[in-house]
C-alpha cells in the first residue's frame, strides 16, 4: 500500500517529549514550562531523547486581538510564547503549542483556529514553535477531514517546519487518512491514570497498526507513568506497549518532582530504543489466551521485539512460540531481557517466562547466526 506523507520531514521516529495536559490540565504558566524544560535537561530525560516541551489547553486569551492574532495569556504567560520558545531552545529543547479545528478549545477558555488556519500558523511559526497538537471541540459539526487538512497547509506554508499532531480522537477512523496531512493522530479518547483505561486504549490502537510508518504514526495518547493512578508494574506495562507499538512517548507527570522509579522507567535506553527503531513497524499483539498475551514485532538487522504480558491476577507462565513471532523453528536467538539488562544465550523455539499480575516482561531477540 502506498501513500502520500506530510512532507515537513518530521516525525522519523516517533516524537518523545513531555505534555502538560495529564498531571497538571488548565494549572499551567511560563514558570512550570520553563521549570518543566530545566528538570529534562538536569534529570537527563533530553540525553534520552525527548525533546519536546508541549503546552497543551489554556494557555491563551479567550479573544484574539484586535487585528485577529491569538494572544498568550496575560495572566499565566506575561512573557508571551516567543520568550518562552527561546528559553526551551536555549536548553536545546523544542517547543509545541496546541490549538483546535473549532471555534473554542476543549477548556472553552480560548479560540480555536478554524478558520483562522493561516494566520495562526503564520502566528506560530513567528513565536519559533516546532510542533501543533491540534484538537476537535468546538467543531460545528462538520467532518474532520474537511477541518484539519487546512492546517496541515497553513503549516507547510508557515516558513517554519512544525510537527501536526491530530487530535480528533479516532472518530473517524485518521489512520485510514491522516498520514497524508500529519505526523501523528490519537487513534482513541482520552487516556485515564488508571489501567483499565490504559489496557482499552492499548486494544483500541493495536487494531490500526498497520497504518503507522517513518513520518506518521498512532497515536494512544499520552503517558500517565508517574501520575500515581497505577502501580509500578503497571507503569511498566504501559511504558513497554507504548515503546513496542511506536506510540509518541510523551511524558505526562510533573517532572520536577519525578521519583526515581519514575525515570527509571522512563529513562530505559534499551525500551527507548525499540520505540525509535529505524524500521519504523508497529508491535502489536499476535497471541492472546484470557488474560495472557503476546505482543511483538519485527526490528532493524532482522532482530525480534517481543513483550509477555500478564492481564490477570495471578502470576502466569506465558510462552511466545517462534510461529508466533513470525521466525522459522530452527532459529535460535539471544534474548536479551530490557527491563532486567541480561541476556538469555541460545534461546530455541519457544520464550516463556513466569510473569506477575499486571506486569510484562520485554525483549529483544537477536538470531544467533543466520
Ligand atoms: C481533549 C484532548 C486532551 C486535552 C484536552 C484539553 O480533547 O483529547 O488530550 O488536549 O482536550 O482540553
């Protein structure tokens, strides 16, 4: 199947950053975005690779000036956005903003951008932003495939390479469409900090996997990791699914006061490094037996991803067969443990592992010759 890209040439892995929607809503200012911006660069989160700082809704005036231009919340953002965007640039850090393909944003406190796709773009690209996550309240009731194509122009047309990031919640069905004007869209409803709504939102993506490439991906919606809604084997989970289908990593709690089971999840090079594989190809779940599953996928130089994941609540032994990887039963394979830092030599036929309630163990098999 071939397709047409967004071509901004963004988005080559998926993006990884940080969000201010999920731990901190409407509570946002200059001050938190800068601290924000500070603590990923000293927690060392940024040497990782997440690089964007996003403000999410409210951060501007209900009305827009007198010639049209949407203005930065005098109250919250005295120093205007393209103070800010230097400040997040100085750190080496790039910063979005967020908007909507309706009259009003979801808070109702600020305008959206339909019909106003040009100059706000043109407004953005001025302030040095680098990335719009665009939303869908206020819609009037017309078809997001009419609204959000007129900004992914407006932005090619800005003067400035900025990241679209579609936010219509999977209503009609953006990975059949979205990857030929954007470079990510929500594939689901809002995420909640607990795991039922984290394991709906994981089944609710997977069925779309086939649609996520370099340059345009699924989009499950943001990480709780460190919200304090789901234990740490949870968060586990939800880290590892989230990096094995190439979902944005974009971090959702108040990083200046990050525990140290927080980065350490967050901070896994070895999970990291599935997520932003040049390969590009989406892990989905390929074995499912009640509450036991597996889900995998294929990585650059012919290596294997592959998560044994415990719904239940007892603790499992959990196999994935090479059949079920898509590798012929005379391979044999390094398996290397991401979450333990071990490998496992010589590994045929089949993986299994003992695995707890609601935790998941994560791998990464290499063949050990050809
Ligand atoms: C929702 C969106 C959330 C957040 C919120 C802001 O529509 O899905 O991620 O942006 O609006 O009001």
């Amino acid at each position: 199947m071939s397709r047409m890209l967004m071509d901004n040439g963004l988005a080559l892995s998926p993006q990884m950053g940080w969000n201010s929607w999920n731990h901190f809503q409407c509570n946002i200012n200059e001050t938190l975005i800068k601290q924000t911006a500070d603590a990923m660069v000293s927690s060392d989160l940024a040497a990782k690779g997440y690089k964007y700082i996003n403000i999410d809704d409210c951060w501007g005036e209900l009305n827009r000036d007198s010639k049209g231009n949407l203005v930065a919340k005098a109250s919250t953002f005295p120093s205007g956005i393209k103070a800010l965007a230097d400040y997040v640039h100085s750190k080496g850090l790039k910063l979005g903003i967020y908007s909507d393909a309706g009259t009003l944003t979801c808070s109702q406190t600020m305008p959206g951008s339909l019909g106003h796709e040009e100059q706000d773009a043109k407004t953005f690209a001025s302030w040095g932003i680098d990335y719009l996550k665009y939303d869908n309240c206020g819609n009037t009731g017309t078809s997001p495939r009419e609204r959000y194509p007129k900004m992914s122009k407006a932005l090619l047309n800005s003067g400035r390479s900025i990241f679209f990031s579609l936010c219509e919640w999977g209503v009609e069905d953006p990975a059949t469409w979205a990857g030929a004007i954007g470079n990510s869209w929500r594939t689901t409803g809002d995420i909640e900090d607990k795991w039922s709504s984290m394991t709906t939102i994981a089944d609710l993506n997977d069925q779309w996997a086939s649609y996520a490439r370099p340059g345009s991906w699924n989009d499950p919606d943001m990480l709780e990791v460190g919200n304090g809604g789901m234990t740490k084997e949870e968060y586990r989970s939800h880290f590892s699914i989230w990096a094995l289908a190439k979902a944005p990593l974009l971090i959702g709690c108040d990083l200046r006061s990050m525990d140290k089971g927080t980065f350490e999840l967050l901070s896994n090079k070895e999970v990291i490094s599935v997520n932003q594989d040049k390969l590009g190809i989406q892990g989905k779940k390929v074995k499912k037996e009640g509450d036991l599953e597996v889900w995998a996928g294929p990585l650059s130089k012919k290596r294997v991803a592959v998560i044994l994941w415990n719904r239940g609540s007892v603790p499992a032994n959990i196999t994935a067969r090479w059949a079920d990887l898509g590798l012929d039963s005379s391979v044999t394979v390094n398996a290397r443990d991401l979450w333990e830092h071990l490998t496992h030599p010589s590994i045929k036929t089949q993986l299994s592992a003992l695995v707890e309630p609601h935790a998941c163990k994560m791998y990464t098999l290499t063949r050990s010759k050809a």
